[in-house]
C-alpha cells in the first residue's frame, strides 16, 4: 500500500539483499541507495547517484560509478 501523503512517500526505504551463482555477471544502478557486492566471480558494474559503492571477494572485472558516494574495496 502506497502512503497517500507526499511527505510519508519521502520517507519510504526500500533494501534488496539478491543472492546469485559465484559466477554471475552483476549491473545495479541506484539512485540513492548503496550498493554492496562480494563473492562473485563474473562481471560487475555498479552505479550510484548518491550513495556508497562497498565491493569485495571478487574475481572479475569491476567498474563503478557514483555521484557523490564513496567507493570502498574490501
């Protein structure tokens, strides 16, 4: 159910956690939400507007792309 108030609409948060096979390719584009990826060996391609980028145990290649957001390997 969608709130009816513009200002509760605002405050809605939203978080995925997606498990996926060691050797998937990965893209995911937030705009405001961190993304956090480790373990996986296929591709990844992440990007935020605002928000963090956190990635880690990886075995491909890795781009990443944000707009105000910090980048951290682990």
């Amino acid at each position: 159910h969608t709130p009816d108030d513009p200002v509760e609409r605002r405050a809605v948060a939203i978080s995925y956690q997606v498990k996926v096979p060691a050797d998937t390719r990965v893209q995911a584009k937030s705009g405001s939400g961190a993304i956090t990826v480790h373990g996986v060996s296929g591709a990844v391609d992440l990007q935020t507007g605002s928000s963090a980028i956190t990635v880690g145990q990886l075995g491909g290649g890795v781009a990443v792309k944000t707009g105000s957001g910090a980048v951290a390997i682990e």
